[in-house]
C-alpha cells in the first residue's frame, strides 16, 4: 500500500506531537498503515522541513525512535516559564464558591456564605488571586459582587456562560439524592460542632 506523501507527513506529525516518548518508525508505519521506507521517507523530509523553516520544533531521531521537541535555542526561555510554581487545584471550598458565582453573578460574598452556610472570604480571595472571577460593582446594600472572567471561560472550556449546564437539568439518580443528602447533613453536623 503507498501514502500520499504530504497526508502520511501531516499523520506522523500529530502522532509525534500526541506521543511523549520517541516512537519507533516500525509502529508509526503500522498506525498509519503505510510501508516503513514510506515513514521513513517521510519523516527525513518532515525533518528537513522543520529545519529549512527553522521552527521553534524540531524532529529528532532519540532511543532507536523519533520524536518532536522544542529546538534548543528556545531551551533559556522554557527553564523560565516552567519553573514558574504549578497552581494547586481548587479546593471543595474554592469549587463551591466559583459554582455559586457562575450561575448566580452578579453575586455578594455574604450571599455566597449565605448559600454555603460558611465564610467565602478565603475562597473568594483566591478566585480572584487566580483571575477566575472579578469585581462586578456593589450590591444595594454596599456588598462587592463578583462575576467569572475570561479566565473562567478558557479554563473550563467555555464560549460563554450560555454553555454551562443548566441546573434544572440535573436530575440525581435516587442513589445519588441519598448520597447528597447524607454528605449534607454530616457537613451540616460538622459545622454546628465546629
């Protein structure tokens, strides 16, 4: 069977690109289904246009495989961006807040603790640090309301706010109603205790 030489090119370029390891050119021949001088043809030639082009990705032939990474006149430039600290992941806290704040904004921060039935100072705090929600201007009674950002959107995917699930879709299954209203009532009783 012979691959049209530029779609073969285009095919063992995004497998490189998905894979994190050096792929061996017998397996890359058998996923795309091609002969082995054919992925071997083209990988010279997919190589030597990254070359001419001079991209900031090169081809590289590593541990009896090939694999793309970063050319190494971008080496400086990545020890910085990725020594940056990783951010932690929300917290239930955190979660919690930025959900109240998605489908009710403009919401206050005493609304938040009012639905939550706790302080979301702390939580809000860090939403904001974060760029997840923003200052939306003062409630009727003086109370700072908050809204998502852009930040938001992108981290969870979003076009708009129109393409967050609808609540009222939400229909727990009765397994999942009993679990919610357990896990409820002990935050409940752990809160009172507190």
């Amino acid at each position: 069977m012979s691959a049209d030489p530029p779609e073969l090119e285009r095919t063992l370029e995004a497998l490189l690109f998905l894979s994190a390891d050096p792929v061996r050119p017998a397996e890359l021949a058998d996923a795309c289904g091609a002969e082995l001088h054919e992925v071997v043809t083209a990988l010279e030639r997919l190589r030597e246009h990254y070359d001419f082009e001079r991209r900031g990705l090169v081809l590289r032939e590593l541990a009896g495989g090939w694999a793309m990474s970063s050319h190494p006149i971008a080496e400086p430039a990545a020890r910085r961006l990725l020594a940056r600290p990783r951010t932690p992941p929300l917290t239930a806290a955190q979660a919690e807040t930025l959900a109240i704040v998605a489908y009710l904004q403009p919401v206050s921060r005493p609304e938040v603790a009012r639905i939550r039935g706790v302080s979301a100072e702390s939580a809000t705090a860090t939403l904001l640090e974060r760029g997840m929600v923003e200052e939306a201007g003062r409630s009727q009674f003086g109370a700072i309301q908050y809204r998502t950002t852009e930040v938001f959107l992108r981290l969870f995917g979003l076009r708009s706010l129109d393409e967050l699930p609808q609540a009222r879709e939400f229909e727990p299954s009765a397994e999942v109603k009993a679990d919610l209203r357990e896990r409820l009532l002990a935050a409940g009783e752990a809160r009172a205790q507190a």
